[in-house]
C-alpha cells in the first residue's frame, strides 16, 4: 500500500488531495449505459480514451459494457492499462524511437496492440523491434 493516499472512503471532497480520481458511480454506469443506447444498431464499436480516467478498472468497467478496449495517448499509458487488465489497447499517437518501440514489442505479448502511424518509417521500425523481440 502507497504511503500516502490523497483521499479515504467517506472523506469529504474538500479534503482531498488532488490529483485524486473521484467518481460518481451512479452517474459513470449511467453514462455508460447512454453511450451504449446511443450507438445500438449501428455499425460502430466503442473503444473509449482513457486519458481522463487513466484508470485500468475504469477501462474494464467500460469494457464490460460492451467496448472493444480502449485508446491511449503514450507507450507508458498502454503499460498501464495492459498491467491492469485490459487486452486490447489502441495508442492513438505516433510512437517513435527505439526504446519506446521496443516496450511496445515487449508488450505485444500480453494484449493485443494497435498503433497509429504517419509514415512509413514508423512502421518499417516497429517491424524491426517486433523482429528484434520473436529472435530473443
């Protein structure tokens, strides 16, 4: 358990510490279920970005309702993502340099990943490190 907590069950909201992540659960399943409504009977799927929420249970939680997975802005975000759970992350942001691409193969292995490019280079990279990891 962190030494520090920013906020405890039942503290009042003036006393947390931010940043904090409070959600009203009520509301946040509410919504959930509104986006679902929204979209029935069309042909599009839900893969909601956690960049407000940064949360991986918030993630499962949305997936359990029916998204696909979810998009992340940065290599570190879809860490934490894959670590908490969630098996298809897309990273709606270029990924470039080969330590970054690297994490990326590594993590290729417990979820399935898409990347967004803007040039080939960026793929002819990503194959390169994807290569790197199934030789070592």
């Amino acid at each position: 358990m962190p030494a520090f907590l920013p906020a405890r069950i039942g503290q009042r909201v003036e006393e947390v510490d931010t940043p904090a992540l409070l959600i009203d659960l009520d509301v946040f399943e509410r919504n959930i279920r509104r986006l679902n409504e929204a979209l029935a009977g069309l042909p599009v799927r839900v893969r909601a970005h956690a960049k407000t929420h940064k949360c991986p249970e918030i993630a499962l939680r949305q997936i359990a309702a029916g998204a696909v997975g979810v998009c992340c802005q940065k290599v570190s975000e879809a860490e934490a993502m894959v670590q908490g759970g969630v098996r298809d992350v897309l990273i709606s942001n270029e990924v470039v340099g080969a330590a970054k691409l690297a994490r990326l193969a590594r993590l290729a292995g417990s979820a399935t990943l898409g990347i967004c490019v803007d040039h080939a280079q960026q793929v002819a990279d990503l194959s390169r490190q994807c290569s790197l990891k199934a030789q070592a």
